[in-house]
C-alpha cells in the first residue's frame, strides 16, 4: 500500500463562507468567516478537506455547489437568506399589465 503525506495549507475564509485549494472551491462554516484557518488534505483525496481554526477541528468541508451558492442573497453585516424560487408567471411569459404604464400599446 503507498502511503502519501498529507498537506496543510492556510487560508482566510472568504465572506460567502469559500475557500479555494488548487482551484476547488469549498464551503466553510459561517462562524469562521473572516477566520485564517488551516486546511489539510491529500491528493489521492482531494474531496476530502479538514479544516481547523486556533488549532481545533471544525469537521471535514463540502464542495461549493455553485447552483446553490448563486441563489444566496448575501447582505453586508455577513448574514445569509436563501432566495424563494418562486415565480408568479409561467415560464418563458412576461407578466403583462396594460393598465401598468397609464395606456398600453
């Protein structure tokens, strides 16, 4: 069996929660926003990330899922709310008011 080391990193963990190793993107814990953290992983693995802060575990982290991240409404003071996917019209249709705009066309 090989046996291959594993390696340690640090980063910052950015405001929407990612870090990034090697051009992957993974998602942190929200209270370590902000934190410089360690990461250890290995190549043989490299879905396979723990994280660490002030030298303490904080768990294993999650690739970022993209669609995800793109429906995360982020606000300044760092908070975070999902964004309803909710549409009042169907598919490939405009709402259409004519009273809207004072006239219509």
């Amino acid at each position: 069996m090989l046996i291959t080391s594993v390696k340690k990193c640090g980063r910052r963990v950015s405001k929407d929660r990612v870090v990034t190793i090697d051009g992957r993107l993974f998602e942190a814990p929200v209270q370590l926003i902000g934190e410089r953290v360690t990461l250890l992983f290995n190549d043989d693995r490299p879905e396979r990330v723990e994280i660490f802060c002030k030298g303490q575990s904080c768990g294993l982290l999650r690739p970022v899922d993209l669609v995800v991240n793109t429906l995360v409404k982020r606000t300044k003071n760092g908070g975070e709310e999902m964004l309803a996917k909710t549409t009042t019209c169907r598919p490939g249709r405009l709402p259409f008011d004519p009273g809207a705009d004072g006239g219509g066309s």
